[in-house]
C-alpha cells in the first residue's frame, strides 16, 4: 500500500491535536521532533516573561514578592503540573535541576529505607540510566559507604534483594524511549520492602503517568503500586525553556515524616517553615514545601509557567 502526501495530509486534518502547533514558535517548514532534549517554545512565553522583567521586577520592584505572589510560584507551578504526572493537590514543586532533585529525594529515601533496615545497602539501577542520575546515585554512594548496582532491564526483578534500599529508574529511556511499567515495578519493589525514586524527565508531559497508582495508605504500602519519590526535568516536554526550573514530588506518607534524619539535605530557607522569623535553627515547613532550598528563580520559574 502506498501513502501519498495527499494521505498524509488528510490524517493530519482529522488529528484532534494538530490545532496545537498554533501555540508554538517554529520557523517555517519545521517538524520538530528533538522534545526529549529541548521543547519549542510556547508563543505565550516571551509575553509572559516580559511582563516579569518590565512589570513585576522593573516596576512593581520588591512588592512583586507579595503582589505577583512570586514567594509561592514553586508551589503554585507544582500544583500546574500534578495532574500530568498522577500527583495530588500540594505534593509537587518546581525548583532547582533535576540532578540536585535528584540528590534531595534519594538522600531522604536512603535515610527512610535504611532506618527501617540498616542491612539494606544497596541503591539498584539501570546501566543505561541516564548519566547524571548515575553520578548523583555513585557519589552518594561513595559518602555513605553504600554500592551502586547497575543491571540491564530484564534482570531488574532479580536484583530487588533483601539488601537493597532504593530502586532508581528512570520511566522511558533517554536513548531508546523504552518505557518500564512504573505500576508493576514499583509493585514488586514494595514487596522487597524497596522505596522506588523514578525519574520522569523522558515522559512528564509526553505519556500519561500516574503516581499515585494505587493510592495504598502507609500500612498497604508493600502491596502498592504508588511510587515514593519522582524527579523531572521542565525544559523538555513541558516546553520550559533551556535550563528551565526542574520539578520534585514526594509522596504524602514520606514528605511529613517527623525527624531531620528523613528530611533531604539541603535544608535551605525556603524551606523552613517560617522563613521570616530568620532563626539560626532549621524547622521543616510542612509537606512538600521543606523540599525547596533556597531564593527561587522567579524569571525561569515564570518561563515555565
């Protein structure tokens, strides 16, 4: 059978998504298909972005804090992006890069797995996980006096051992697009008593994801398949910009954990629960919140909105 233009353009008449391409700035006669490492940019974007820097920075100076309510852009942008990736209401927030993310949620899911099991000395990738995700999971590694094990994609069910604290994948492969089934995966981690960190950079705002999966409570958490912690990356399929703000989500039951031993590392100010007060000590903010660290990026952050 032959496909002719005439066919091509006929499918592409009846794509309910076509409409969508308006939205974007291309130069003519480009089909972008380069997503996975850079995704077009919105037309509504420089608007916005000029509005930041001429309106809220330039004019309204440091009352944008309070007026443009930039103080509570990475909560309100977490709660943009929940519904993309199976989260709920005030379990996500936009900052930093995914590589620091990254460190933050494995830090914490080490501290986690580990109290409950100090035998469990293992964090358990993908060989050929994308790079940075393996350097933050080797240094961590290196500090503690844990191993990193990398095994190749069919062998990741044999490798969930009763030594093993974390499981760190990332959902669909840079290099291949293979996509793991998060659901079953996470599943067969719980029941080794392993958290699960994944890394949604290839497939937030691309496939569908769903987090929360089955949405266990703490005491059905062995059977669930609701993952513990998840990264992700804004400037590729959520069209954030090069460099764009990453984004961080922790499940419910982990975020609030009482103890500075579950917390993640980097417990800057923005995460204290009264920034304000400016006291010498650190308090936890509540929630997802402690997860932020320190002044945001307002400009970068208003790109991805």
């Amino acid at each position: 059978m032959t496909t002719t233009l005439q066919d091509c353009r006929a499918l592409d008449a009846q794509d309910r998504l076509a409409p969508l391409r308006e939205h974007f700035t291309l130069p003519p006669g480009v089909i972008y298909l380069d997503g996975n490492s850079l995704g077009v940019a919105p037309k509504a974007t420089a608007a916005r972005v000029a509005d930041v820097v001429t309106r809220e920075w330039g004019a309204d100076l440091i009352q944008s804090w309070n007026t443009a309510s930039w103080f509570d852009l990475p909560q309100r942008l977490g709660n943009q992006l929940a519904p993309l990736i199976g989260a709920g209401p005030n379990e996500v927030v936009c900052t930093d890069s995914t590589s620091i993310n990254l460190y933050k949620v494995l830090s914490a899911a080490l501290n986690i797995a580990r109290e409950d099991s100090p035998a469990r000395r293992r964090i358990v990738s993908e060989r050929s996980n994308f790079p940075t995700d393996l350097y933050i999971a080797e240094g961590l590694c290196k500090e503690r006096g844990l191993e990193l094990v990398l095994v190749e994609p069919q062998d990741i069910a044999t490798a969930l051992t009763s030594d093993v604290a974390v499981l760190m994948l990332t959902h669909v492969n840079y290099r291949t697009g293979a996509m793991h089934d998060m659901a079953a995966i996470t599943a067969a981690a719980h029941a080794a008593g392993i958290l699960c960190v994944w890394d949604l950079a290839h497939s937030a705002g691309a496939v569908p994801v769903d987090l929360h999966a089955a949405g266990a409570d703490f005491e059905e958490w062995r059977a669930s398949k609701s993952a513990d912690f998840a990264v992700g990356c804004g400037y590729k399929y959520l069209n954030g910009g090069p460099g764009a703000p990453a984004f961080e989500w922790v499940h419910p039951r982990h975020a609030s954990r009482p103890g500075l031993k579950f917390m993640q590392p980097l417990s800057g100010w923005w995460g204290h629960a009264t920034p304000f007060a400016f006291t010498p000590d650190y308090q936890p903010a509540p929630g997802i919140t402690r997860y932020l660290c320190g002044t945001q990026p307002i400009i970068s952050l208003s790109a991805l909105q």
